[in-house]
C-alpha cells in the first residue's frame, strides 16, 4: 500500500461519515490529503493530522472527537491492523503486512514508470538553464546548472509536466565582436587585444579555423573579422553542444538571440508590451515602468541612438517563451544574476501575466572545487576558468552529477574531487551505486539456482526491516511528486541515499536466497520480489538524476 493509496482510503472514510449524516464540515471535504510516516516508528507505520486539520470545521468542534470517529471507520479496513489516536487529534495507522507487501509486486509491475505522477499533468514549462556565451568552454559555474537543470527537467517530466529544455545562445552583441577579434589576432600570432578572450583555447581555435578554412587569413580585414567570429561561433558552439551530450544533459531547443533581433521579435514584444501601459518615452530613449512591479528603478528598452539593450532582449525572450504557450517560464541563473529576478518578474507583469505563477527564477550559488587540498582556479586551456570537460576529467560524470545534485542550488558548494571518487560507503554516489550493483547480484545468482518468481506471499513480508524498506519504497512517487513541485531534484538523491540504507539494514538480517541445499522457500520468492522492487526504485530515481545504474562494481 502506497501513502497515496492509504489517504484515498482515508478521505473515504471521511466521505462515508459525511454521507450518512454523522458529521458535517464547513466548507466541505478537501479533493486530497498526505498522510506522512512518522519519524518515530513506534508511532506506527502512518500519521496523519486530517482530524487537526478539520476538527473544528466539522459539526462536532472538536478534532479528537473527529478522529474517534475516523478510527472506528478505518479499523473496519483488513488493510490496516491498527489505528491510534495521539495527543488532540494526530492519527497513527498501522497497515498489515499483506497490504503493504503488494507494493513491492506494484513497482515490478511498474517498472521504468514507478514514481511517476501526474501532480503537474500536462503543465507546459519551458526550462532554461546555462545559456553561456558561445566564446569559450564551458566553466564550473555552468556545469552546476547543467547537472541540477537536466535533473530537474527529468524530475518535472515525471510529474506529468510537458517540459521544454532550452539553451538560449548569447550570439549578439560587443562580446561576439571580442571573440571574432581575439580569434583573429591569435590566428596572425599577435598579441590578443586586452578586453579580448584569452587562454590557450583560443590559439588551438583559431588554429583550427585556419587549417579549415585556408584563405580566411586573406580575406579584406572588416570581412576577416566577421569571418573569423562566426567560425569561432560555429565551432564553439558545436564544442558546447558535444561536452554538454558526454554530461548527458540534452536539450530541446536552442534560441539564437541574434535570431530574436533578426525576426523582429523585439519590436513584436515591444509592440505587446505598450499595449499593456508599461512604456513611455523620456529623455529620447524608451523606458519600461518595471517599478510599478517591485523593480529598484525602470528598465531602458531602446537607447537615445535607437539600439534596443541586452534587457529589451531578455523582454523580447519572455514574450516570444509565452507566445510559444509556456505556461511556467522557469529560468536557472548563477549567482551573478541576483539582481535578474525583480527585473524579470517585471518584465512578466508589465506583459499582463502573473508574475508569482509565470515566471520563476532559481538562483544558484557558487561552488568550489579542491584537488589534493587546494581549490582549483585556473584551467590548463581556458586560463581563468576550470571547465566542464575538464571537471568530467578529474571525476567522471556520475560522481560529477550525483554530487551537484545532491545539495540545494541556493546554498555555496565546495566538492573534493577526491571525496567524490572514493569507492567507500561514505561516498553518497558510491554507496547508493554500489546498492543498486548487490540488488544485481542478488538477482542473477537468484536465476542460477533457478529460482522462479512464479509466485509472491506478500504477507510474509512481516519483518520490521522488510516493513521499513517497503515504507521507503512505496514513499518514492511522492518524493517525485515534491520534488517537482518545489524544483528540488536534491530530495531525490537524499531519497537515495536513506533507501539504500533501509536495503543494507533489511539485508543484514533477512536471508533472501536458500542455504546450500535449502529447498526454496515462499518467504525466499517474496523477499527476491523485494530485492526486485528495491532495485526498480533506485534505477529510477538515478536515472532522474542522470546518473548510471551499475549492474556490477
């Protein structure tokens, strides 16, 4: 039996004493309720706080009261064998070991889509994450939000939500004209102008462009440089692109800001935007009023010299993001971008939509790396940065990615590449790794001995620690539901992480194959079909994380 499953027989009950007029509740029954599993396990297997929450909105005043009358409904239920009453009203449930066996058959049956929900069915979200200047490589800061954004789309795709992935290519503006001009100095083998881009990854660039493209360096200067930017931009890109794919975080689309300004997608915004009120003209220039919507001071969309601003551009995407019918644009900025979320939540007010729904902004904190003890900083081809590939280097990409992963992105960050290599237990990636890996085992030496899973007892599934890994289990979907719902994909790794523990505690004292030449036993077939759920939940949830599950290690 699944949580969601014991609170639908819950509100049933609740239905059942409204129905036949023992009770009434002002305002009526809620569409649905949580039930939670305890933090002590003495209190039983599920609580609930319905009674607390309903009590004195029901005809009888009193939230103990209404839970008495709850717990005589329930304990008429052969699911559950115990029903408890604490303090003013918190209900404790216990559940029989035949109903909550059958889970572990539920998630076999499942498989791949175990965990799954549709708490956000058919929500339109548009995902955006990274979007870097398509200069140089990819750097720390970017490989964050390349692990955390991937995980969080597979997460929102879980909970029913259509997702789209979205990298948005800074390809315009004075940063381009740098690129072009530095590829092209160091392509003539002289000296990269000062507030150009520098590191040796700009050498073997140029070199390339030139091994390609023969006769770029004959070209008449102004053209040479317009072409060197562009097969800069072309190659860097494509660079972008494959490091991103070896990561395993893809994307669905790809917006080219330049591309926004050459289909006029500024003026088109622009157009949609004055028509909301929002804009004036003072001091020859056009102005958004983004204070009237909590911004510290309005927002310049077009200069005295006509030319729109980077933020008419950020205007333009917003609007272009809604018209494709997005109904949540969620961005994901670095720490840098801080004062990005009142100027953006404007841009989404002034364009008539809600700002508390439309549009989110997540902000990610910085994160440290250390190698041998020391925090890297400089980076053998990009010169100041440390970068994705680099980083995939040092540590791979599962620990890479489960690391990332694991913590809030609202909270500073400092990995030990070391730390995150290690194969012992304390290493969360490891362990959770290595349990998925036993669970493997387990099975194929099951299917040695020719152990058939032709029938399943789920009542003999009554061990304390049986219970306890099949609460965990059967607690997934929710914590796929949660994470979701408040873009926090680390809860899947902590999820992990105490499920793997609930399977060693369980496999330390309950014998899942025969001995020698025991003859196979149902408690042996119910606790392989156990190690099969087990195994299913932590393949899921590491794939939400984009990260492998070994077979073997």
């Amino acid at each position: 039996m699944t949580p969601e499953q014991l609170a639908e027989k819950i509100l049933l009950a609740l239905t059942a004493l409204v129905g036949d007029g023992t009770i009434t509740v002002e305002g009526g029954l809620p569409a649905e309720l949580k039930v939670e599993r305890p933090k002590n396990p003495e209190h039983g297997d599920y609580a609930t706080n319905i009674a607390m929450q309903l009590g004195k909105r029901s005809s009888l005043g009193n939230p103990r009261k209404l839970a008495e009358l709850l717990a005589a409904k329930l304990q008429d239920d052969d699911a559950i064998t115990a029903v408890e009453i604490a303090g003013p009203g918190f209900i404790n449930i216990r559940v029989a070991a035949d109903a909550q066996g059958k889970i572990a058959a539920q998630i076999l049956e499942a498989g791949a889509a175990y965990g799954s929900t549709d708490s956000l069915k058919g929500q339109p979200i548009n995902l955006e994450f990274i979007s870097a200047n398509p200069t140089g490589p990819l750097h720390l800061g970017h490989t964050r939000w390349a692990a955390v954004g991937d995980a969080l789309a597979r997460v929102l795709i879980a909970a029913g939500a259509k997702v789209t992935r979205e990298f948005y290519v800074n390809d315009r503006g004075a940063q381009m004209e740098k690129f072009g001009a530095s590829l092209q100095a160091a392509a003539h083998g002289v000296p990269v102008p000062e507030d150009g881009y520098h590191g040796e990854y700009i050498n073997d660039l140029a070199a390339r462009i030139v091994a390609e493209e023969p006769g770029i360096k004959e070209l008449p200067e102004a053209e040479q440089l317009v072409a060197f930017r562009e097969a800069g931009y072309v190659r860097q890109l494509k660079d972008q692109q494959d490091q991103l794919a070896h990561f395993r975080t893809e994307f669905d689309v790809w917006t080219s800001e330049r591309s926004l300004h050459e289909q006029d997608g500024v003026g088109h915004a622009i157009e949609k935007l004055r028509a909301q009120g929002h804009l004036y003209d003072a001091d020859d220039a056009l102005w958004m009023r983004t204070t009237d919507f909590t911004d510290d001071k309005d927002r310049v969309l077009i200069r005295t010299n006509g030319d729109p601003t980077y933020f008419a551009s950020d205007a333009a995407y917003y609007v272009n993001k809604r018209e494709r019918s997005f109904e949540v644009c969620i961005y994901l900025l670095g720490a840098d971008h801080h004062g990005y979320v009142n100027r953006l939540k404007a841009i989404a007010a002034c364009a008539g939509d809600d700002p508390e729904h439309n549009i989110e902004i997540l902000i990610g904190q910085l994160v440290k790396i250390l190698k041998n003890g020391e925090e890297m900083k400089l980076s053998k081809r990009a010169g100041t940065i440390v970068t994705l590939a680099e980083l995939v280097e040092e540590s791979g990409v599962d620990p890479l990615r489960y690391t990332l992963c694991r913590y809030p992105v609202d909270s500073p960050l400092t990995l030990d590449i070391e730390e995150m290599t290690r194969q012992v237990s304390e290493n969360p990636v490891y362990y959770v790794q290595y349990a998925h890996a036993r669970l493997a085992s387990i099975l194929r030496n099951a299917d040695e001995l020719g152990i058939k899973l032709d029938e399943f007892e789920p009542g003999l599934l009554s061990h304390e620690k049986e219970g306890d890994l099949l609460r965990a289990l059967a607690d997934f979907p929710r914590v796929v539901a949660t994470s979701a719902e408040l873009r926090e994909p680390h809860r899947v790794a902590r999820y992990l992480e105490d499920t793997a523990a609930a399977f060693h505690k369980f496999y330390d004292v309950c014998r899942v194959l025969p001995r020698g030449d025991e003859e196979t036993e149902p408690v042996h077939k119910a606790r392989l079909t156990l190690v099969g759920a087990t195994k299913t939940v932590l393949a899921n949830g590491l794939d939400l994380l984009g990260v492998s599950a070994p077979e073997r290690m």
